[in-house]
C-alpha cells in the first residue's frame, strides 16, 4: 500500500549501496563508508524542495541575476547513536547546518525510547530539523525525538532513514502525520525482538563493531 508521507529513495546508486550494507559479511569500516555515502545521497533528496531566491551576483564575465538559498535554516538531528552515521554525508552536502544530538534507546524489554540527551542550537525553532535514524523500526523512537523538538517549538521537521518497517512508518503516521519521511527501502516486518526483516542487523552495532 502507498504510504502518504513516505518517500522511497528508488536512486540507482542508493539501492546498490543498501545492498552492499545489507550483507552480513560487509566490513564494519565498508558499513560505516557506505552509511556515509548513502547519507549524502538521502540528504540531496530530502532538500530537493528547500526554497530559492533570486539575488544579483557578478560573474568574472557579466551581471547575473542567479538563485540561492533562502527558506529556514537546517538543523540535522541525529538519534543517537546510530543516526550520527548518517551525519558526516550530510554535512558533506550542508556544511553550514546546526546538529542537535538525542540520545534515546530502547527498552529491550518494552521496546520504547528513553532519553538521556538532548542537546540543540537555541534558535531550533525557527530551523527545518531533519531527524536521523537509520532504522525506522517500532518508530518509537523517531516518534519520542519528534515529540521532544515539537515540545522546543520546533515546527517543521523531516526524517531521513535506511530503512523503515511498515509497523515504524504507520506509528509516525499515527502520532506525527505532518513529518514526512525520506528512506532508501520499506522492509516486510518486525521480527518478535523489534529487528526489521530483512533488514540488516543492529545498525548501531554494525557502524560501531560493538558485537
Ligand atoms: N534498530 C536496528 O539497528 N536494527 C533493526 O533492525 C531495528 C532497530
């Protein structure tokens, strides 16, 4: 079924790196290289519409009039820990945004977010906050984060991830219908320890080599 606020990153280069990430052989250093690379290219789509302005600029040759940025100002929001590994890509291709950092994890037991940390740049509401997280699993998570920004004011906000699960896509749906949601892949299902199937294992644990 189509999902309204949910955006499939179909790009060539996208999906073959996303495979390359899926192989439980994959280096943690290729793992980590590839999150980066597929960070940047999900941070392309996701600012696809940001607003332009025309502004004079004088080339070495003539007087133009040429477009350049003008809509809110960026802040990237990585979940920690696992969203940070989005975040280098991304402030490849936006040098100048602001990162806030939440850290949350997840109850092994009831599978919902606890926040240690959360840190952002004081003017965050009047940014567009792109929330990362490459694991759209219970969307808790990604529900809880949201729920943290909107909470600072925070109106405008987009999520960025690897891969999503149908039960993570129809809980954002459920308490953040306005968050529009950029992923590489939508997966069959959870499986009964929260892991998306197929998937590609603990991202956090792959990125870091913590297992
Ligand atoms: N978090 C992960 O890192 N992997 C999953 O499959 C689900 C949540």
């Amino acid at each position: 079924m189509k999902q309204p606020n949910l955006t499939i990153v179909s790009h060539p280069l996208v999906q073959h790196k996303l495979t390359l990430m899926r192989d439980k052989n994959l280096s943690t250093k290729g793992f980590r290289e590839l999150l980066r690379e597929i960070g940047l290219l999900l941070c392309y789509e996701v600012t696809r519409d940001l607003e332009l302005s025309l502004t004079q600029i004088e080339t070495p040759v003539a007087p133009m009039i040429a477009p350049i940025l003008t809509g809110k100002k960026l802040v990237f929001a990585p979940i920690l820990r696992a969203g940070m590994g989005l975040l280098d890509g991304m402030l490849e291709l936006v040098p100048s945004a602001r990162v806030a950092h939440i850290g949350l994890y997840r109850d092994p037991d009831t599978l919902q977010a606890i926040e240690y940390y959360f840190k952002a740049p004081s003017d965050v509401a009047e940014r567009l906050v792109i929330v990362t997280d490459p694991m759209l699993a219970t969307g808790h998570s990604a529900v809880a984060a949201i729920d943290r920004l909107k909470q600072r004011g925070v109106s405008d906000i987009r999520f960025v991830c690897l891969l999503g699960a149908p039960e993570g896509v129809a809980h954002m749906q459920k308490f953040h219908q306005d968050v529009r949601i950029w992923s590489a892949a939508l997966d069959e299902k959870l499986d009964d320890h929260g892991y998306i199937v197929p998937g590609l294992g603990d991202a956090g644990d792959r990125m870091f080599g913590t297992k």
